[in-house]
C-alpha cells in the first residue's frame, strides 16, 4: 500500500514536472553572413478575444527590454536597440498582432540569448520564450597537423576565431583512437573561441589512413571537417622507385663513360 502511495505521488511529480516546465522552443540559429543579412524574425504567439483588445506587448533578451509596442500606436524602439530592430516590420494585418513580432537586424554574437515576449490586457499576461543562437564561422582556421613518431600517430586539431564555444572530435577511419586530450576552449576578449584537442593512433600497416577533426556547435546541425591522410606506404614506394631510376641512369651514364672498366 506504502509502495503503491510512493508510486502515485512520485508519477504525478513526474507529470506535474513536464507539464509545468515552459515550452522548450526550439533553437534559433543565426549564422553570420558577410554583408547584408536578412532580418531574423521572432513571432509572438498569442489569442486575444476582441473584448481585451487593449494591450502592450514588451521583447526582453535576457530579461532586458529591448522592443515595445501599445497597440494602436507605432512601435517604439529601445534607443540602445535602435540599429538592432526593424520596428517597421509588420507581422499581421489584425490589428491585435500587427507589429508584435520581433526583427532583428544586423545581428552580432550578442543578439545570442533567451528572449520572451510579454503580453499584457487588462486580464491577462501572456509569456512567449523564444531562443537565438548566432554562430559567426565568417573568419576561421581549422586544421589538423599530423607527426609521426615511430608507430604513433599524433593528430592535433586546432580551430580559432569561432563563436560559440566549440567542440572538437578526432576520428580516425577504422583506427581505434588510444589517447584523447582536450584542453578547455579559450576565449578572448571579444568572446570569440579557439580549441585544441589532440588525439594518438597506432598505425602499424602500410594503408593510407584518413585522419577527420570534426568541429560542432551544441545544437547546431552543420559539421566543419578538415581531413589529413597518413602513412601513406604508395609514397614511400614512390620515393624508392625514383631512387631506383636515378640510380639505374647514373649507372648507365657512369657505364656509357667506362667508368667501370
Ligand atoms: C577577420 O580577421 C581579419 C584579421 O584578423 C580582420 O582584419 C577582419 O576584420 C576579420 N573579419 C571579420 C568579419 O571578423
Ligand atoms: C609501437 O612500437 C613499440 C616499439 O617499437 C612497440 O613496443 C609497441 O608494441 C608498438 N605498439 C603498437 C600498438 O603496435
Ligand atoms: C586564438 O588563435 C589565434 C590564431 O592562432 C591567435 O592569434 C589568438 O591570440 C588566439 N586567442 C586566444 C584567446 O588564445
Ligand atoms: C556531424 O557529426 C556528428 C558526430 O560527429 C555526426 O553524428 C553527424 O552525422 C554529422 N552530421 C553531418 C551533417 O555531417
């Protein structure tokens, strides 16, 4: 009966737990571009009965307020926000939603954050969570160094100049990796970040291996790759083929010159 009583009341916290956490929206990404970019619009979800058609609608970005908007009026910028809101930008014709959504306009790794959108009416208050994530790969180096000591392979992945923070995976076709060192991405001051991880393999054929570091943004669905190959033994026979060539001609020119005789 105890057990039984446990069960129920852990269930619906359980229950009461999902149904009480704010609506997990989804990420928006924004990925730098150079030049000119379209705005990133942000809508307001929200119904209103005719009958408390009077309301303010607020944009905060990390709780600070950075758009608002009375309706019946033109929207008024937040002076500080002023270069990073379209607030001509019309979302509807219904005059409840005209001018509720949010454009934002020449964005920076700051126009990353958690945004909320409030409505109130006279009755009630209505909060939208939206998510943004910029992500500015518009001048980095990634890349993947390689040294050979005996039969290890070293791989060294380093990237620089990204935003946000970084992850770094080495993969190596068909080799178990045995070492991995990640050292913790560093940021400068303007809050771009380089990362470096390393990684060893023993490489004991005479195949050619192809080394990966794969660099990834929590939640991001695109990948940057940069791929080095190893161990290359059609190179090593090159080498000596050329060898032999060389020697085989010295040897047919020291002969022609009866060097030998
Ligand atoms: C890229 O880096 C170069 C040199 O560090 C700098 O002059 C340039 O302004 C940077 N471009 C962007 C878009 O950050
Ligand atoms: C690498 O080479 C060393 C010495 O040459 C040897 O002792 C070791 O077993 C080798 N490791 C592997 C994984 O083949
Ligand atoms: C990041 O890497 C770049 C290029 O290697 C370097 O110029 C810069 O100083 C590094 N920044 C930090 C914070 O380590
Ligand atoms: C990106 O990398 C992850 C893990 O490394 C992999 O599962 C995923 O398929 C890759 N996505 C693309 C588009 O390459």
């Amino acid at each position: 009966m105890k057990l039984l009583l446990a069960f129920i009341i852990a269930a619906s916290i359980i229950y009461a737990d999902v149904l009480c956490k704010p609506v997990d929206e989804e990420t928006k990404f924004i990925l730098l571009e150079e030049g000119d970019m379209a705005p990133t619009v942000l809508d307001c979800e929200y119904n209103l009965d005719d009958t408390e058609s009077f309301h303010t609608l607020k944009w905060f970005r990390n709780d600070k307020a950075i758009y608002q908007w009375i309706r019946g009026s033109q929207p008024a910028p937040i002076p500080d926000f002023k270069n990073y809101v379209d607030s001509s930008y019309e979302s509807s014709k219904d005059p409840n939603k005209q001018y509720s959504s949010l454009a934002l306009i020449n964005p920076t790794i700051s126009s990353t954050g958690d945004y909320k959108c409030i409505v109130q009416t006279q009755t009630k208050t209505i909060v939208v969570h939206k998510s943004v994530q910029v992500i500015d790969v518009r001048n980095y180096t990634l890349s993947l160094k390689r040294y050979q000591i005996q039969n290890e392979t070293q791989l060294e992945c380093k990237v620089s100049n990204v935003f946000p923070k970084p992850k770094l995976t080495i993969e190596s076709e068909g080799i178990d990796i045995t070492k991995v060192l990640t050292n913790p991405p560093k940021e400068d001051e303007d809050g771009y970040f380089n990362a470096t991880t390393f990684a060893a393999v023993y490489d004991n054929d005479d195949d050619t291996d192809y080394h990966k570091c794969i660099m990834t943004f929590d939640g991001y669905p695109q990948n940057f790759t940069v791929v080095v190959a190893s161990g290359s033994s059609a190179c090593e026979r090159c080498i000596d083929f050329r060898l032999l060539l060389i020697s085989c001609l010295l040897y047919f020119w020291l002969e022609r010159l009866h060097v030998f005789i």
